[in-house]
C-alpha cells in the first residue's frame, strides 16, 4: 500500500480528497498546515473553524490527523516576499510562493519525505512521459489551479497526487454531499491565506505605511487625483483610484518619483501590449527548447483565468521573451507568465514578469 500524507484545509475539496483515497483502499495521514500567528490580531488566520472540519473528516474515516505549524517558515520565506516585491512596486503572487516554499517545500523536508505521495486538493494532473512526471491542466478549465503550482520542481510534482484533476467542481460538490461530509456546503476559500479575512490594502499599509503621491493621466501629464501609495496599486487596476469621469486604469508607475499613471478606457492604447519578458524562468520538469534563436508556439496566462493564450517564446540573454498572438490587457512586473505547452496540457514553467 501506498504511504500517503494528505493536506487538509477544512474545504470541501481536501475532504474530498480523503474520501476518494479511503474509496481507493488507502489509509492516509492527515495533516493541516497552520500558517496563521495566533499573537498578532491582523495577520491571525482563523484556523479554529479549519482545524475543527479537518478534524472531523479525520474522525469519520478514522485516519491520523495532525497540525503543523508553520507560520515562522511562512513569514521567512512568503510574507517577507511579499511585502519586499510590493515595495519595488511589482505584483507579486504569494500563493504560488507558497505551494513552491511551504507547502510542497518545508513541510516536505520536515514530514514528507515519510511518505511516498503527498496528496492535496488541488485541481491539476500529473502526466507520466518517458519516464518523467509533468504537470498537466485539470479536466475544469475554471477550478485549474496549474498556474499556482507553476513554480514546483520536478521532484515536488513526482510526489503529488490530484485525485480532483479528472473531475469537474460540480462532481466533487456531489461526491461531498453524497458521502455526508460536514464540508460538503462549506464556500471556497477566498484570496491570499494569511490575510484570514483581511483587506489586502490594510496589510500593505501595516507594514509600509502611506505614501502620498500624485495620480497623472499618462496621454496628457496632468494630474487627476492623488495615491497614498504606489504600493496599493497595481498594473490592470481600475476600481480603488477613486478618481471621477472614468473609467481609469492603472497602466504605470514611477517608484522614484512615487507617481500612478492611469489612462481612462478600456479601450486606450497603453492599457495593451503583445509581448513581455521574463526573468529567472523556472522549468518544472524539463526544458522543451535549448536554441537561443528558436520561437517555440506555446499557450500561456499572466493571471488566474480559465483562458490561455497563444504566444511564441525565445530566450534572449536577459530571459524568456513571450510574444503573444494577441493584444494583453494588463501586463503587471512581479506578475509570474505561466507558460504551458502549445495544447495548453502540461505546464512547461514559469518566469517573473519583468516589463514589455
């Protein structure tokens, strides 16, 4: 039999998880990861409803349970991430941090490595191709989660078991309420983990405070309105500028001189580009190209949608270069470019964007 830890969150689709391995004769061990802080009331996650859901699934199918806590490694390695990319005035993407560092990281060097698959709730695939494990897109194009595990090694998705990836969201729904689960209604988690339930903005200005400056509409240079910091905004944003006769989007900022550039309309010119850079690209498996001049066909995505989008890559001595077959609305620095093969089924890797 298969020695497998689990990853529990206290959602359905965790549960779900261990309700399918029982189903397929295994006998799991379950784990929650505790990424909260307990003594700070802002960045407190609320784990005690979490905890009380895993531990029940863990009563009913009778398996061990046991909460790790990780919230030093997290605040090391994720948090601190996250605040320094957001100083630079980038866009980072904490969650895939996480399942790179933390989940799929720390806790493999401290209790995964007992066991020989690690199974999570996550919609993906695993794909076994001459000898090597890749990972590939799930069957729900809207649930795919790829592109949040776009920075794992190949070691990492060897070990990993999606037994949600060949199901649609509306079947685990349905297993879930018909095997009882006290999660079967329970509603997906929403936004970054450790935050819990706080405003994005009341983190970022916590720990870097405000930053007064001007917003300037980009076509003219005249000033439209004020920031309190460029770091609450990022590329692609309209809501939140609080500036009238818009629509007003987000398109540039100025770190140097503390300046939010924002053009009104969709439809206006600096809202677009077709192609963007990546920095320090990160191939999970294997690296598909090896001749600097080579434009490989690929699909991709620069944010969590269930659309890919066409393009053609070629290193350049500065990264991968992605030359999109259509205009990109909100090409945001800090950003990860996911880039997947050119049937958008195995997920090639992932870079950091670093401008157009």
């Amino acid at each position: 039999m298969t020695n497998i830890a689990a990853l529990l969150s206290g959602g359905v689709d965790s549960s779900v998880v261990v309700h399918l391995l029982k189903e397929a004769g295994h006998d799991p061990t379950l784990f929650y990861i505790k990424i909260g802080q307990d003594d700070d009331e802002l960045l407190h996650c609320t784990a005690e409803e979490d905890i009380e859901m895993a531990t029940l699934i863990a009563r009913k199918y009778g398996c061990r349970f046991e909460v790790v806590d990780l919230h030093h490694d997290y605040w090391d390695n994720v948090v601190a991430y996250t605040i320094e990319k957001v100083k630079q005035g980038l866009t980072p993407n904490p969650d895939v941090m996480c399942n790179k560092l933390i989940k799929f990281g720390v806790f493999e060097s401290r209790y995964g490595h007992q066991f020989d698959k690690i199974a999570t709730g996550h919609y993906a695939c695993t794909l076994k191709r001459d000898g090597k494990v890749y990972l590939a897109t799930a069957i729900d194009p809207v649930k795919d989660q790829t592109d949040f595990l776009a920075q794992i090694d190949r070691f990492q998705v060897s070990k990993l078991l999606f037994p949600l990836g060949r199901l649609m969201k509306s079947e685990v729904r349905a297993i879930a309420t018909q095997a009882g689960l006290p999660s079967a209604k329970r509603q997906d988690s929403q936004g970054i983990c450790f935050l819990g339930k706080v405003n994005y903005n009341e983190f970022v200005k916590r720990y870097l405070g405000e930053y007064p400056g001007p917003v300037v509409e980009l076509e003219t240079g005249k000033i439209i309105g004020h920031h309190k910091g460029y770091w609450f905004h990022t590329v692609g944003q309209r809501k939140g500028l609080g500036i009238s006769g818009g629509p007003w989007y987000v398109v540039k900022k100025d770190i140097d001189a503390n300046i939010v550039y924002a053009s009104k309309g969709f439809e206006a010119e600096a809202q677009f580009g077709d192609e963007f850079l990546m920095r320090d690209f990160h191939f999970i498996t294997d690296n598909p190209w090896s001749e600097a001049s080579n434009e490989i066909d690929v699909t991709f995505k620069i944010r969590h949608t269930p659309e890919f989008t066409k393009g053609k890559i070629v290193k350049t001595p500065d990264g991968f270069m992605m030359k999109s077959s259509q205009m990109l609305q909100g090409i945001a620095p800090g950003q990860f470019g996911v880039v997947y093969d050119a049937d958008a089924n195995v997920c090639i890797g992932s870079g950091e964007i670093t401008g157009c």
